[in-house]
C-alpha cells in the first residue's frame, strides 16, 4: 500500500508541470493521425509541449508540417504546428484529452476557443474501414466571453508526408467540386522503397467539404500562411511550379469562414488526411513469385476521390462509433484500474498503426475477395514484416477487439512456410526483412529464434483456434505444427545458446523463459491435435509435457524455493517470467498454480521504482511483457504494482517519442524503441 501511495503523489506533481488539464495524463507523444506504418504522425510531448509548441511528426521523429491558425474578429492566432510567419499571436492551449481513438485539444484564441479533435479510427470488425488510410481532424470554435465573434479557420500540410527526402521533387494538384482535395506526391515514384521509414510511393491527399465558405490555395509556405493571417481568406490560386519539398517549402491549405460564433460551438469543420500508394505489398508465393497485394479498400472503391468523398461523409457516424468504441474500452480496462485504462488508452492506435489489410487480385484482374492477408511492420526496431515475437506481445489486442485479425496476420507466414520454400526445421522469423516487402527467407538467414517462434505460432494459433471456434488453420497447416512441435520436443526442456524475442539482452544458454514458451506449445499442440481428433499426438505431446515440466521446474527453481531462475543453474538470476501468461490464456494448466505464487511473491520483493526489470543482467524492462506478468499476478496488490509503475513511466515526462515499450526501472528513461505495435500486449488483462 506504501508503495502504491507514493507513486500516486508523484504522479499528480507530473501530471501538474503542464500548464493544461491532461486527461488522463500528458503521455511522452500525442498520436494525431496514426493509421498505417507510413500514415503516422504524433505531437512531441517531453515535458509537456502545446499543439502550436512544435511540429507535428513522423514517428522516427521527421518534421510533417500541419499548420492551423484560427482568425478572430481580424486577429490570427496560431494554434497548430510552429509556422512562426509574423502577424500571427500564439493560442493558448486549455486542455489535452486522449482516448482510444481520439486526441482532443481545446486552445484560446483570445475571445474564442478552438477545439480540435484529431480522430484515427480502429475499426477492428470491418476490415474495410480498418483498411482505410486515412485521418481525420475536426474544428469547432465557441465563443468565451459571452459575444459574438467572426471566425475563420485554417489549415495546411506540407509535402514532407510523402517523403523521406525533402530534397527530392514533388508535384501536386487540386480537385474542385462537393469535396476539395490537394494531392500531392514524389515525381520520381519508387515501388515499394522506403527512405528512412517513408515510403517512397504513392501521394498524400489532405481534403475538406466545399461550400460556399471554403477557399483554398497551394504554393510557398510564408506566403500562404501570410494571405490567410492578413485576409482570413484563401486566393483559390494553385503554385505550379513543381520543386522538391525543401525549395521555398510548397504548402497545401484550406479555409473555412465560420461566420459568426456564439456561446453555442459551431458544427465542426472537418479535415482528411491519407497517404495511399498501390500495390502497396509484395508477397512471396510459390515457386519464389512475388505477388503485389493492395490495401482491401480497393476491393470497393474505384478512385482515391470516391474514396474520400465516402471517409468525409461517414464523419459523424465514424465519431459515434469512436465515441462507443472508445467507453466500452475504457469501462472494461477501468475495471482493473484508472491506470491502467489510462495505459491502454495509449495503446490503441500505437498497436493498430503498425498493420495494413490487403487483397490479391486474380488473373482476370478482378479482387480475390477470399486472399485476404494483413501485415504488420515492426516499427523502430527494425522493419521486419510480420516478426513472430513481435505479433505474439501485440497478440491480446487482437484477441479482445476481434480474433479474426490474428487469422489473417498468422496466414501469411503459414501459408509462405507450407510452399517448403523455408529451408529450416523451425518457424521463421519473419515474412521479410523490409516492409513492405514480405519476400520471405528462401536462404534461411533470417535472424534465427527457433525456440521462441515455434512455441509463439503455436500459442498464437491455438488461442485463434479457441476464441474463434474456427478450425481452418488447424486444419488446412496441420504438418507444419506438427514439424514444429517436434523441433520444440527435441529442443525446449535444454534450450541451446540463443537468442528470444528480448535480442537486445543478449543469446543465453537454458533459458527458463524459453523452455516455458515450448512446453506451452507442446501443450498447445496436445490440445490442437485433440481437436483433429488426433488422439495419438494428442497423448504423446501431453505425456512429453507432463514429463518435461517436473524436471522443467527442477532446473529453474532457485534452491531456496523463492523464485525461478533466468537460466538453469544461476540461482541469483530471475527474470519476468511472462511466457507463463500463455498457461492463463489457452488454459493449457500446465504449470501448478504453487509457480504463479511463488512469482507473484517474488516480483513485489525486486520491484524499482519504474517497475520489475526484465531479467537480472539489466536495469531495464519492457512495458509489454510487465503488463503480460501483471496478468497472470495472483495477488491484486502486485498486479497493480506493475501496472502503476508502467504508468508512471509512460507519464513521467521524460520522453518525446511515441510509446516506448523498453525503459530503465531506475529512473523511467526510456530506450531505443518506440511507437512499436507490442504496446497491444497491454490489453494482456483484457485478452484473459
Ligand atoms: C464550392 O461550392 C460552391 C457552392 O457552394 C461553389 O460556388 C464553388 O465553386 C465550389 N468551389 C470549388 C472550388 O469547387
Ligand atoms: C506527378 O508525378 C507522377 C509520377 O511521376 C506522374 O504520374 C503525374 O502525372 C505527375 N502529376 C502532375 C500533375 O504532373
Ligand atoms: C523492396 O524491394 C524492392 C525491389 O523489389 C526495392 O526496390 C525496395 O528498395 C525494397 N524496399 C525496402 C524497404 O527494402
Ligand atoms: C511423440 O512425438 C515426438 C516428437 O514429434 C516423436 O519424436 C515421437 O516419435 C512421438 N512418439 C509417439 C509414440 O508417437
Ligand atoms: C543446461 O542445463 C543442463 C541441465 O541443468 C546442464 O546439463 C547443461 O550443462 C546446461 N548447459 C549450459 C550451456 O549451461
Ligand atoms: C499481496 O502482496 C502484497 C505485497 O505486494 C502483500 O503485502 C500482501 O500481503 C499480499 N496479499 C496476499 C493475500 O498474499
């Protein structure tokens, strides 16, 4: 209890170092538009920073200029992004609030105040929606002093959303009608290419709805800004002078006159923000060829502009569906605590950014409506393409928004293993060194974890199997799983000098962590085989397990009894044992209860300040799997304890980078990662 309350105190002082109402709390980097691995820009925080403090950016941390500046009664104040054009006073922000799916500032311009409302739909159930490239930012304004005011709104975005390169050349266009859209993208397109994270493909569209108030202009940065600062209005006039991205920055803008504003908030002007490219995938099949995939709402729409005319339209009911999305995940992670709805909040978008849903096309050109397979990118870490060991920790957001994703981010790798162009015995690593290029491994030289990925397909295919009462993969890949349990008999209760998914802490020889995941997966597989009505299989690998785990704990368990140990034999050494979350989630009960105990026990005993370091060779830990261990504490007060030190790291202020799921138990600085989807591990609780 001590414990719990003095982190609650110094929390409430971080909380109060912004000069806002944080709801629930000022995290390390606000998500504004974060749908896809190349739609994905977020508002630098550190110890706290205003909408108008800083530019937008990338998730590496590239600027992406997004300008807003709102006039009132002849005044321009600049409320987004740091344009710093002269004629323009600074809005003063009054309060952030996050949810799921939403970042909602309020900023003062004196009489009025703006609120702004950057929404980025999960849309979990419908893959079309999910699978649509595109933001949206909403402008409302409300008077604050009891008068009238007139009031117009503006925004803008530059072309560094379409590359990685700002000295490289762009072009752009405008179309006019019911919605106004400015396109622009790379003159010289590169398929599938990526200079530093951006893709190098495709073009960025930012829209608005027409009407009778609404002008827009393209051209030089300072002298658009300055024609809206000066006029309140845009001189519907296109720059066509096509140069590269840095060369007197072009900007794409639009402005809505508002009228008149009361005490009643005006109806919100709403802004879209996508980039797409097409085919936006290459997928290996067999016989080594590569197929291009496209994003699946291609499969409905004929042109990007039919696209948007369609995403503008559905803004209301997108909000209605955010706004009920985002309480039934509020009210189930409250359940646990404040805190740790607070955290998950945070993770929603994180997660979902990192995948994008596609569809083949068969030989008459028409969609493959049945190929649907989705892709994750393993942002920051590197830019692997469907990395097991990441998709297992980000695997419980899948499994409590809707199973069936899981489906389709497991079918690739299944489907690429069964062509046999994957030379080695266990599952691979990933589908392809470089997003988006999910070419495989036909050399067998991906970064070899064979432990970890044959227990962690196992796990992720059983549980699919379970939550979904679908047999297909079981089915349909039965050999495989079976070639995989095998490597995992032969190899998990000794497990050889190797690395886990935790590659930053080193190889190590009989890890404990290890040999759980792949008694876990013999299980699993136990179990699978049941289902098949494989009874033979089924007692074999439970007999195995049953021998295994006796001698398992013998090796692992310090000789006091208190805790096990990291690696066999090192009786200091202890590290989060989070592989048994698998045990809960499967319900496999392979491991007796009298182990949970003992863990739970021993975690409240080494926690530092900022949580339970990942193993004894570091300081560090991983949020992911700390909220994984806090899901299966068999102690409310212990549970909480790691959800509260999570918490206090994600709050503390320190960072400006998205959510970093790796950090120092010591002093809550966080290391090198950042924005990466593992952060779906954090709705563990929620997934049991
Ligand atoms: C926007 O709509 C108005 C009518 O509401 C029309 O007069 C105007 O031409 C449209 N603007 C553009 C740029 O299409
Ligand atoms: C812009 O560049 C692309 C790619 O080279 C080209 O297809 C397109 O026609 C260009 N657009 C304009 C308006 O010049
Ligand atoms: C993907 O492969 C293409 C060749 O097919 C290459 O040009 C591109 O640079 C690769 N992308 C990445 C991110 O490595
Ligand atoms: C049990 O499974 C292991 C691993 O696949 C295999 O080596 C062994 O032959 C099997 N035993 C029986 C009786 O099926
Ligand atoms: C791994 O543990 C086993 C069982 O305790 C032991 O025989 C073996 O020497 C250990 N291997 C290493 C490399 O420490
Ligand atoms: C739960 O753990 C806390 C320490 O974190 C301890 O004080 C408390 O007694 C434990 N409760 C039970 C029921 O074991």
């Amino acid at each position: 209890m001590g414990t719990k309350f003095l982190s609650l105190a110094t929390l409430a002082l971080s909380a109060s170092s912004v000069s806002w109402n944080a709801t629930p709390f000022n995290p390390p980097s606000v998500p504004l538009a974060v749908r896809t691995p190349y739609l994905s820009v977020w508002l630098p925080q550190g110890a706290g920073t205003a909408l108008n403090g800083a530019w937008p950016q990338f998730w590496t941390g590239s600027t992406l200029g997004w300008a807003g500046y709102i006039r009132v009664d002849g005044a321009t104040y600049t409320f987004l992004g740091d344009p710093a054009v002269p004629g323009a006073k600074s809005a003063v922000q009054k309060s952030l609030e996050f949810t799921s799916m939403q970042s909602i500032f309020v900023m003062t311009a004196g009489p009025v105040d703006i609120n702004v409302n950057f929404l980025s739909p999960v849309e979990p159930t419908d893959f079309l929606k999910q699978s649509i490239p595109f933001s949206y930012l909403a402008l409302s304004a409300v008077s604050n002093d009891g008068r009238s005011h007139t009031v117009s709104v503006y925004t803008d975005i530059s072309a560094e959303w379409v590359s990685g390169d700002d000295s490289l050349t762009v072009n752009w266009t405008t179309t006019t009608g019911n919605i106004l859209t400015h396109q622009v993208m790379l003159e010289n397109q590169e398929l599938y290419a990526e200079y530093n994270d951006h893709i190098q493909q495709g073009a960025a569209y930012y829209s608005t709805q027409n009407s009778s108030s609404v002008t827009y202009q393209t051209g030089q940065d300072a002298i658009v800004r300055a024609q809206f600062i000066k006029n309140g209005v845009l001189a519907n006039i296109e720059d066509i002078n096509f140069r590269a991205v840095n060369n007197d920055w072009p900007v794409f803008a639009f402005a809505h006159d508002l009228g008149t504003v009361s005490t009643t908030a005006s109806v919100p002007v709403i802004y879209t923000v996508g980039h797409v490219r097409d085919p936006a995938i290459q997928y290996i099949v067999a016989n080594d060829v590569y197929q291009p995939r496209s994003i699946y709402f291609w499969s409905a729409y004929s042109s990007v502009a039919d696209l948007i005319s369609d995403f503008v339209g559905d803004y209301s009911a997108a909000l209605g569906r955010a706004q009920a999305f985002d309480l039934k995940v509020q009210s189930d992670a409250s359940a646990i605590s404040s805190n740790y709805a607070a955290v998950v909040a945070l993770s929603v978008r994180q997660a979902f950014g990192a995948l994008e849903i596609t569809l083949s096309k068969k030989s008459d050109g028409s969609w493959n409506a049945d190929d649907i397979l989705i892709f994750l990118k393993e942002i920051s870490s590197d830019g692997n393409v469907n990395t097991v060991d990441v998709m297992m920790p980000a695997w419980p957001i899948l499994l409590y928004t809707n199973p069936p994703l899981g489906r389709y981010l497991l079918l690739g790798l299944l489907e690429y293993q069964a062509t046999g162009q994957y030379p080695n015995a266990w599952a691979a690593h990933d589908l392809g060194k470089s997003y988006p290029n999910a070419t495989g491994h036909n050399a067998g030289n991906d970064e070899a974890m064979p432990l970890e990925e044959c227990g962690n397909m196992l796990i992720m295919v059983l549980s699919y199997t379970q939550k979904s009462y679908d047999m297909s993969l079981i089915t349909q890949y039965t050999d495989l799983l079976n070639q995989w349990t095998g490597y995992i008999v032969a190899e998990a209760l000794i497990p050889a000098n190797q690395i886990s998914t935790d590659d930053f802490a080193g190889a190590l020889a009989n890890q404990t962590n290890l040999a759980i995941n792949g008694v876990i997966g013999i299980q699993a597989m136990s179990t699978i085989s049941g289902i098949l009505g494989d009874t033979v299989n089924q007692q074999n690998y439970s007999s195995i397990v049953q021998r295994y785990v006796p001698q398992l704990l013998d090796y692992a368990t310090s000789s006091d009894g208190l805790h096990l140990t990291l690696n066999y034999g090192h009786e200091d050494s202890w590290g989060l044992s989070y592989n048994l979350y698998a045990d809960k989630l499967l319900g496999t009960n392979v491991f007796p209860e009298s182990v949970y105990d003992m863990q739970t026990a021993w975690y409240a005993t080494v926690i530092n300040t900022y949580g339970v370091p990942l193993d004894t060779r570091h300081t560090y830990t991983k949020s992911d799997w700390e909220l994984w261990t806090a899901a299966i504490m068999t102690n409310t007060t212990t549970r909480d304890l790691f959800i509260d030190s999570v918490y206090k790291y994600a709050a503390d202020g320190e960072s400006n980078k998205p959510l970093g799921d790796w950090y120092d138990t010591l002093d809550g600085t966080v290391h090198g990662f950042r924005a990466r989807p593992v952060v779906g591990g954090h709705l563990a609780l929620l997934a049991l």
